[in-house]
C-alpha cells in the first residue's frame, strides 16, 4: 500500500511540474510576440518618420500628397508612434 502511494505522490508531483513549466512556455511566447510586434511597430515608426521629416522639409503641394501625409499621420497614431515621430 505505502508503494502505491509513493508512486501516485510521485505522479501528481510530475503533473504539477509538467503543468508548471508549460505555463511558463507559454508566458515566454507571449513576451516574445509582444517584443517582436513591438519591433514591426518600431520598423514602421522609422518609415514613417523619413516621410515626415521629407514633408516637413517639402510641404506637400498636390492632394494626393496631402492625404498622403494624413494617412501616415493616422497611421503613425494608430501604431503607437511618439509625439517626436508624428511632429
């Protein structure tokens, strides 16, 4: 009888275990898309940041330049850019 509970305490504990660690494989693939969007989002703030020094430096003069310069605005909102990043 004592072998039999030994053994089933011995089981619960490596389910316990199991459990735990994919909890926590799971928590680590979460950082790791949080971080990788992150950076996506950073690469788009960068593009959008030479487009507007280039229209802060040259306004645009036609209006599909100017819905242009609105579109990257509202993306640049819409992804999280800095304040510094829309001007």
């Amino acid at each position: 009888m004592n072998k039999l509970i030994v053994i089933k305490r011995k089981w619960i504990i490596a389910q316990v275990m199991f459990c735990i660690a994919m909890m926590l494989l799971a928590g680590s693939s979460i950082q790791y898309a949080n971080w990788v969007d992150r950076k996506s989002n950073e690469s788009w703030c960068d593009l959008i940041n030479f487009y507007t020094d280039y229209y802060n430096q040259n306004p645009p003069a036609t209006e599909l330049q100017r819905r242009q310069a609105d579109l990257m605005h509202d993306q640049a909102k819409a992804l999280g850019c800095t304040e510094q990043t829309i001007k």
